[in-house]
C-alpha cells in the first residue's frame, strides 16, 4: 500500500473513533493555534458534537451531532424527536429532477435542542453548516422557522421542517391558551 492509502485507512479508522479527520477541521484547529499564539489560551479549540461532516458523493451525504439511534439511546426514546423531510418533495429538487435523498433533524422534544442531522441531498454539504451554525448557537429548532430561507432552495426545506415542529408546539399550548381566554387574558 501508499502512504497516502494508509493515510486514507487511518483517517476512516480515526473517524469511525469520532476522532475528526478532515480538511475543515484541520483548518479550524489551524485557526485556533494562530489566535492561541496572538493571544494565548483565548481559544480551547474544544469541538463536540457541532462538527459537521460530508462525503462529496451525487448526491452528497452529510451528518452533525447525533443519529437517532445514539440520542434515543443517550436520551431515551420519548425524549427525542425526529423531524424528517424526503427530497422528492422539495421544490427546488423537482426544479432539478434530482429527487433522490432525504433531511433528518433529531432534536429534544422537551426544549427542541438540535441534536444531530442527517442530510442526503445535492447540497447536503451546505445545509449541514446551517444545522451546524444552529447548533453551535443553541438556537432551537422551532425558533428555525423564524428565519426567513431563499424560495427556492433546498435549505427552505430547513425552514418548512421548523416550522411544522413549531406549529405541533402551539397546536400543545392551545388547551392553556383556551383556558386562558375564558379567563379574560
């Protein structure tokens, strides 16, 4: 074998270990070192599970967080939710022909925490950022469909998931704000 064949083996190796072994995460830590020299100890360069990953493949395959299975086994299975959109119906991807793939946000029902995603689409490599960017930010699911997506794109696909999460959250409150009307609020 190569060099570079056993540095292919040891990098699948290394991320199947969840070790991060990819061009943007070297280039993070790179950044980190460079403002750690500037300004010592102002970064810890600490990833955890927002570190997004993407096989550049037709249709691209891309994943941050958690996959179902590992939260449900880490939160338990009535505490995660599962939000899941099939490409096919995704204007954008009808536009394209290019229908193959689905987006799988999993997300904690009790606070709508992301917590992972899978994506397989034509972008799947960008809209994992955005999921990544959300994550990061602790931004809720729910709290997606508040901002606005270009129409039409595949990320709008992102919006439309959060805002059916958001509207199962209303169609909860609506006994309490039932109740609350009649009390005259």
């Amino acid at each position: 074998m190569s060099k570079f064949e056993d540095m292919l083996i040891i990098c699948a190796f290394l991320t199947i270990l969840r070790f991060h072994c990819s061009t943007h995460y070297a280039g993070y830590q790179g950044a980190v070192a460079a403002r750690n020299a500037l300004l010592p100890f102002t970064d810890p360069g600490v990833m955890s599970d927002d570190v997004p990953s993407t096989t550049f493949t037709s249709p691209e395959v891309a994943s941050v967080g958690l996959n179902e299975k590992d939260a449900k086994s880490k939160y338990g299975e009535d505490a995660v939710g599962i939000s899941r959109q099939d490409v096919k119906n995704i204007d954008r991807a009808l536009c394209e022909n290019k229908t193959a793939g689905f987006i799988k946000i999993v997300y904690l029902k009790k606070n709508y925490t992301i917590l992972g995603a899978t994506v397989v689409a034509p972008t799947a490599g960008e809209m994992i950022s955005e999921i990544g960017v959300v994550m990061k930010s602790k931004m809720k699911f729910d709290t997606l469909a508040t901002v606005m997506h270009s129409y039409p794109s595949y990320a709008f696909a992102l919006q439309v998931m959060a805002a059916e999460v958001y509207y199962e959250k209303l169609r909860k409150l609506k006994g309490i704000l039932s109740f609350l009307k009649r009390l005259g609020f």
